[in-house]
C-alpha cells in the first residue's frame, strides 16, 4: 500500500529546530497523526533524544508515556542521520517503528531529515517518508508545505527558537522542561502563522 | 513543629552551659578572695554542665541535616550531555557545516569534480588509466 | 525551556559561562561564538591570561559552528602569542580537518605525535580524522591501539563504547563502560548509562544487573530521575501500561516466584512513589503537561497495586 | 614562670627579619629549583608500566562494581602467565637507577644542592649573627626535653623550655611556612592550569619515574590481584 504523506506546518518546522538545536548529533522523535485509506497526515511530533544511538529504557519509556497519552495517533518515527553525507536509515529508527507497527497493530512510517537540503536557499523537501514494504524501508511521495511555508521556517530559525525546544531527554535531565513543547509550539504558531 | 522543639533545646542548653561557666568562674574568684585552695567545683555546678552538655548534644543532632553519603558525586548537576561528551574526539562533519554557505560552495565544487571524472571515465573506456587520473586528480584537489 | 539571549549578557557573565563551559566540556559551539562576538570580543585582552584558553575554545566552537574565518583569526593572535606551540599547531590541524583536508591533518599530528609521545591529545586527533571520514572500524582499531598504553583514559573508553554502539555491539560496549566504571566509581552518570545498556542487552540476568547499577546510580546522586525511571522500568512486573513496550525478552524475567514477584511490585510501586512526589513539585506554568504525567504514573500504580 | 622582660628591639630587629628572611629564601629556592629541574624525559615504556600498576590497583578496589565474569575477564587480561602485561613485566631484565651513571649522578646533587645547603648556611648565619638571646616565648608550657631543641645556642639551665632562641625560631618558621608557600605558590600555578594541561598531568602524572626498578611493584600487584576474592558489592 502506498501511503501519501502529509506532514503538517507545525510538525515539519519542529523537526527542523530539533535537528538543529543539535547540529552535530543525530535526533529521533515521535509522529503523531492520523490515517486515511493511503494518506497519513502528521499533526504533531515529539522530540525524544539527540543521540544516534538512543537505548532502550528512555526509548520504550517515552514510547509509553506518548502512547498513553495519543493511544493509536502514534503513526511513526523521525530520525536524523550526525553525518550530512550519511544517508542510510538509522537501525535504532527501523526497530522502534516496527515496534510501533506491533503496538498500534497498523503500519508505521519513518521520516528522514535530508541534512543536505537543510540549506536556506534549498527549495526541496527536508523530509523523506519510507514506508515497511514487505521486510525492507521503500520511499513513498510526501506533499511538499510550499516556499511560503519555507520563509515562515527561516524567520523562525533566525529567531534562534530552537533553543527553547526540549526533547525527552533534556527532560529526563531538568523535568521542568516539557517535552511536548506546548509553549514552544503556541509561539511558532503565532509568530509564523504556521496552522497547527 | 519538631524542630523548633530541637531548637529551643539546643539554646537552652547552651544558655545554661554559659551558665555553669560563669557559676564555676564566680567560684575560682569567690576560693581566691578567702584564700581557701581550689579543690573541686560545687556539685550542682559540675552536674548542671553534665546535663545541659547532653541536652546540647541531643538537640544539635537533630537540628543537623540528615546525613549523606560519605562519597557525594562530585559533579552530580552535570547534565547527561556534558557527562558522556567526549572533547577530544570531536568532529566537524555536522549540520551546521552542511547548512553553511561556504562549505555549500566547497561541496558543489566536489560534485563538478566527481561528474568530470564520471564523464572522463566513459570517454576514455580503459578503466585503468582514468584511475590513475583519478587518484592523481584527487591529490591535486586536496592540495 | 528557559533560554538566556547570550548577546545581551555582561562581561562577566560571559566569562564565568564560558570558564564553566571550559571546565565540564559542554558543546555549546553556537553559543559560545555568540559570547565571543559579543560580549568578550569587545576587551579579550581585559581577561589576563585566560584569554589564551577562552581563544582556544573559541577557535574549537567555531570550526564546530562551520565558521572557518573566526577559527582564522583565533589561531592567528594564538600564532602571534606562542609561535612554536604544539596546541596551536593542534588547532591548525583541526582546523584542516574542518576544511575536508584529512591528509594533511593527519600529516601535522604524526608529527606532533612523534615530537611529544606522552601527550594523548594529539593521537586522539587522529583518531577524530579517521572517524570525520567515517572509517569506523578504522577507528575503533585506533583507539584500541591507543588505549594498550593509555588504558585509564575515561574519555577513550566513552568515545570506544559509543562506536561500538554505532556497529550495534553491545557487549563490547558494555565492556568499554565497565572500564569508565572502574575508573571513576563516583560518577553516577556512568552507572546509569551502564544500567540503560545492560537493559538495552536484555535478557533475566542483564536486567537484575541493571537494577543493580540502577540502585547504586541513585544511592550516589538521589535526584537523578533517569534511575528512578530505570527502576521502574526493571521492577516493572506487568504495569500495563508499559509491559506492550518492552522488547520482549523482558517478559521472560517477569516470571518469578510469587514471593519475588511481591517483592518487585512493592518496590515498584515506591518507585513510582518518588517519581510522583518528585513531579508534583514542578509548576505546571513551566510544564503544562506534567500532570499528564502524573496521571500516567498514578494509572501504572493502580495496575500494579492491583496485581 | 620567670617572668623576663623582653627588649622590644629584639621583635622588631630579631623576630620579624627572620620570618620574612626564610619566606622569601623559600620562594627563591622553589623557582631556582623550577629553573634547574630539567624536564625529565618519560619514555612511554614508563608511562604505561604506571598505567597499568594503576590499572591493576583500581581493579583492586572498584573490581567490585562489576559482575564476576568481567572481573575475571580483566584479571585474566591482566595476570594471564604469557600474555598478561604484569607476568611479562616482571620477567623483564633488571635497570635499577644505578648510581654510577653520570645523569643519575648530577640529578642526585642537584637535589640536595637544592634544598640541604641553602638551610644549612642561612641556619649557621642566624646562629651567628643573632646568638646569646632569646626572642620569644611560646603561649603554652612545654616539658624539658623541648629545652634542648628550643633553645639551641642559649644554654641556661634554669630558664623555662617555653623561651625559644633565635636559631630554632628560623627552624621553626621553616616549617611552620610550608602551608603559607602551597598557599602562595599553589594559586599562582592554579591560574594557568587549564584543563589539557590537568588531563595531561592525571595521565603522565601517574608515570613510574625512571629510576625505580618496576619489577617488584609489578610483583606485589600480581600477587594481590591474584589473591582478591571478587564479591559483586550491587
């Protein structure tokens, strides 16, 4: 079955600060979303860790708390490679999917940020979607925000916002900091009329 | 609640040891003026020190903070990053290398080349020779 | 996430930051240029002597922050101040390897290795070139050849263990953390990420272990909620709401004896006790969500108690 | 308590020079000493015997945070009969420092040149110059036998061992200044201590220094690591 992913203006920029509030480590969060016959629309994400090789306890810990909380809305996973030329798909990224896939008993999807095309004047699409075709990870189309959405995207970096984005384990550190970035996501909103 | 029972006991006894101290002073003075030889300290002096000393102890060893232990983590506020960073390994192929401008025109400069070469080795069809243009060509680039 | 705007900060502000950050090697690269273009940039020489090491730092953070023309200038006042400096001519090679100009970085650090055998740093940079190029296994065999003679160096073993990771060895990683271990008992940090690995390795023994390195990471360092969670993660006997999470080799250890069984839920259920009174104390204007995760937590020790 | 009035010009021309005299002789014998220590060359043969003796010394002590099968694991590593690096250092041939050779010579004179002469000479000169007389009383009464040591120089019998003369006052302040130097000197090498050169230090700081014969360290280690009897302490 091949899904067409949307991933909505809000998800899609905090992706990006959580890439970039860790430039030299790689990053894995959660997708939240819904599903339609083959069209999956991302919603929101959560932040989970800045390492490219996340173990398990803060994994399955977050995992739970996040499906406790969305229940069947989990819909996959992000991750970003540290190295710009690596392109290959994260192992820790492929078992916590199909983890998901078993737990919410419907196909998760994984979204890769392309570290090349974070570049200001590049006008492709950061986000690459793969899908489980039978045991192997296959590309499938996303819908691309637009460059209007993309100029949104560069005032909020040039306002240093992904600084106030918290991830899990910067909660498992200080628990003040609310990995759901309700705050962080109500600013965003409003400074760059992103719809939520 | 408790511990301001703590408290009052532990400055009462303090004010009564300052007490027999100046009472057992009072009294060396007192021995001196009749000339009498110092022998020993009233009794009720000696047993007011005793008591007040224990009532002291009792009261400050509750006030004190509860006890830690012995071996503290030294830099027990550091937060996961900064304790499992390693500085000496550290490398430059990050996303703010890939994001930078400079290093944009670096890599589109990488790419023309590998094409060349790419392009090169069709033409020439002998595997063997563009190779040796191709390491000899690479060394050029990294000069 | 409270952030301070680091370009309106003072003077001394800025210096005692960057002094803390020099000191527990925290990588801050953006921030600290900022500091420096700032705030520091405006009377470095006012610093005395530690100018030179705030220029060194700068210099790092700013090949990390992709800003080659600072990185420049730093190490040309170093060149100016210490002509014939081996550190200098190690921030030169650093520098190189920013640049994608691997060979010739490691050129300067054969030779500085060969000049000064006992310093370590230098044949640490070659091992920092060899992973730039993403030749891991290369670099795992370097610093193993690097720790036979500087085997108590705890940073090696870290950067050791996490390569290992990164080839999805766990074991062996394990093996590099129980040196860090040996080396530094006093460092909670350790026990606790030991325990994750050894959790991570799964398995009834692994998962006592970690409970194990769990209980001593906490009895160093009481506030550590990453313990506290690890240890409700290793006594969770069947909380529902985690149980469908773990990978499945932890359900094998959940079959004890019904002695064993009271036991770990008991002990589970205090340890969701500290982990409630210890979010019940955050304000909910600077976490709005966590009294989700209080409810989630107070739903865990209903199914537990009531097991 | 004889009660001697002392002249006050013996505070301000006797008791105080000799204070500051040894202060600043202390401070100059440390940098001179700075100055003549050359940088003693530490072959990487020495840095890893300290090492791994460290290494084995702290397998001792956390070896029980680690479950028995690493332990042993590392115990093998380490005592194993060919390969084990502290079997093989103990059949290493014999290089005790000996004293013949020039280098350990010079080395030799030129520690006790450093610190025996300058305290011998500034001693006699105190004796010299400011013998016969007492300059000062300690607070809090002292037995017979500090006479001898207290008072060197002023042999009268029947005064107090409280008094001390001028010569063991210099000696007293030669001790009694050494936390004042780590106080003076130890924060001025504190503020250029940055933390490459503090890494540096832990590791080469542990080296076994040239001279000593490492054999029977290397011994002592193995036989005790051989005989702990590894207990999991979790």
């Amino acid at each position: 079955m091949k899904f067409n992913v949307e991933t909505q203006a809000l998800p899609y920029s905090t992706i990006i600060l959580h890439c970039l509030k860790y430039p030299s480590k790689g990053v894995f969060g959660l997708l939240i979303g819904h599903k339609k016959g083959d069209k999956v629309t991302v919603t929101g994400c959560i932040p989970l860790c800045h390492e490219s090789t996340p173990l398990a306890p803060p994994l399955e810990l977050a995992t739970a708390l996040v499906h406790g909380k969305f229940g069947a809305s989990l819909v996959g996973v992000y991750f970003a490679n540290a190295n710009p030329s690596d392109t290959s798909l994260n192992m820790y990224a492929i078992r916590l999917a199909d983890k998901i896939t078993t737990v919410t008993s419907s196909p998760a999807i994984l979204i890769q940020v392309m570290n090349e095309r974070l570049v200001s004047d590049c006008d492709q699409d950061r986000l690459v979607a793969f899908e489980k075709d039978g045991d192997s990870w296959k590309e499938t189309k996303t819908l691309f925000q637009g460059s209007n959405f993309l100029r949104a995207l560069q005032t909020v970096i040039q306002k240093k916002l992904y600084r106030e984005l918290a991830d899990f384990e910067n909660h498992l550190d200080n628990p003040e900091a609310d990995f759901y970035n309700t705050n962080l996501s109500n600013k965003l909103v409003q400074i760059a009329e992103l719809r939520s | 609640m408790a511990s301001t029972i703590y408290r009052l006991i532990t400055i009462v006894s303090l004010l009564s040891l300052i007490h027999c101290a100046y009472s057992a002073a009072q009294h060396r003075f007192y021995l001196r003026l009749t000339e009498q030889p110092f022998v020993s300290l009233p009794a009720d002096v000696v047993a007011q020190t005793v008591i007040s000393l224990v009532a002291l102890i009792y009261g400050t060893s509750y006030l004190a903070n509860p006890f830690q232990y012995i071996k503290k983590d030294q830099h027990h506020d550091r937060t996961c990053d900064e304790a499992l960073n390693c500085p000496s390994f550290i490398t430059f192929e990050n996303r703010s290398k890939a994001m930078s401008p400079e290093f944009a025109m670096l890599r589109t400069l990488k790419q023309q080349q590998r094409q060349r070469q790419t392009s090169s080795r069709k033409e020439t069809h002998s595997g063997r020779v563009s190779e040796t243009i191709h390491s000899s060509e690479s060394t050029d680039s990294q000069e | 996430m409270v952030t301070t705007d680091w370009t309106q900060v003072s003077y001394e502000e800025g210096r005692q930051t960057l002094k803390k950050w020099r000191e527990c090697g925290v990588r801050r690269s953006e921030e600290v240029v900022e500091i420096w273009e700032h705030v520091i940039s405006r009377s470095p020489s006012s610093l005395g002597d530690e100018q030179w090491a705030v220029l060194e730092q700068v210099c790092i953070a700013s090949l990390d922050a992709a800003r080659v023309d600072l990185a420049q200038e730093c190490i040309d006042l170093l060149h100016a101040q210490f002509p014939n400096s081996n550190r200098v001519l190690k921030l030169k090679g650093m520098q190189l390897e920013a640049t994608e100009h691997f060979q010739k970085a490691l050129d300067i650090y054969e030779r500085l290795v060969e000049e000064d055998p006992n310093n370590n740093s230098y044949r640490k940079r070659k091992v920092a070139v060899l992973l730039a190029q993403g030749k891991r296994l290369d670099a795992i065999r370097a610093i193993n050849e690097y720790l036979k003679i500087f085997l108590n160096d705890p940073e090696a073993w870290l950067q050791l263990s996490e390569l290992y990771l990164l080839e999805n060895d766990v074991p062996k990683s394990v093996h590099c953390l129980e040196e860090c271990v040996l080396i530094q008992p006093l460092n909670s940090m350790y026990f606790r990420r030991l325990g994750d690995l050894r959790y991570t390795q799964g398995g009834a023994d692994n998962v006592e272990l970690a409970r194990a390195y769990y209980e001593r990471a906490l009895k160093i360092n009481p506030t550590d909620l990453r313990s506290q969670y690890g240890i409700l993660l290793v006594r969770n006997p069947s909380g529902l709401l985690l149980k469908d999470f773990q990978s499945n080799n932890q359900i094998a250890s959940t079959t004890k004896s019904p002695s064993e069984k009271k036991k770990a839920g008991l002990a589970a259920v205090d340890a969701i006790d500290n982990l409630v009174n210890r979010y019940q104390k955050i304000s909910p204007k600077s976490n709005p969500e966590s009294d989700g995760i209080l409810n989630c937590l107070e739903a865990m020790k209903v199914t537990i108690g009531s097991k | 308590m004889t009660d001697l009035l002392l002249d006050p010009a013996i505070r301000t021309w006797v008791f105080l020079p000799i204070v500051v005299i040894t202060f600043f002789i202390g401070i100059l014998r440390h940098y001179v000493s700075l100055l003549l220590m050359n940088k003693k060359k530490v072959e990487l043969e020495n840095i890893a015997d300290g090492q791994y003796l460290l290494r084995a010394r702290l397998l001792r002590e956390n070896g029980r945070f680690l479950p028995k099968t690493s332990f042993n694991a590392r115990r093998q590593y380490l005592c194993a009969e060919e390969t084990g690096y502290l079997s093989k250092a103990q059949q290493r041939p014999a290089k005790g420092p000996n004293p013949m050779d020039p280098s350990q010579m010079t080395e030799m004179l030129k520690g006790n040149m450093m610190n025996m002469i300058p305290m011998i000479v500034v001693g006699g000169w105190i004796n010299w110059t400011f013998s016969g007389f007492v300059t000062t009383r300690v607070p809090f009464p002292l037995t017979l036998k500090f006479k001898a040591m207290l008072q060197r120089g002023v042999d009268l019998v029947s005064l107090d061992s409280a008094w001390v003369s001028s010569a063991s006052w210099y000696f007293l302040c030669m001790f009694g200044l050494r936390s004042i130097y780590t106080l003076v000197l130890g924060s001025e090498n504190a503020a250029d201590q940055s933390k490459a050169m503090e890494d540096q230090m832990a590791m080469t700081g542990s080296a076994v220094n040239p001279q000593a014969d490492p054999r029977a360290a290397f011994k002592g280690e193995w036989e005790a690591l051989q005989m702990i009897q590894h207990q999991f302490a979790l």
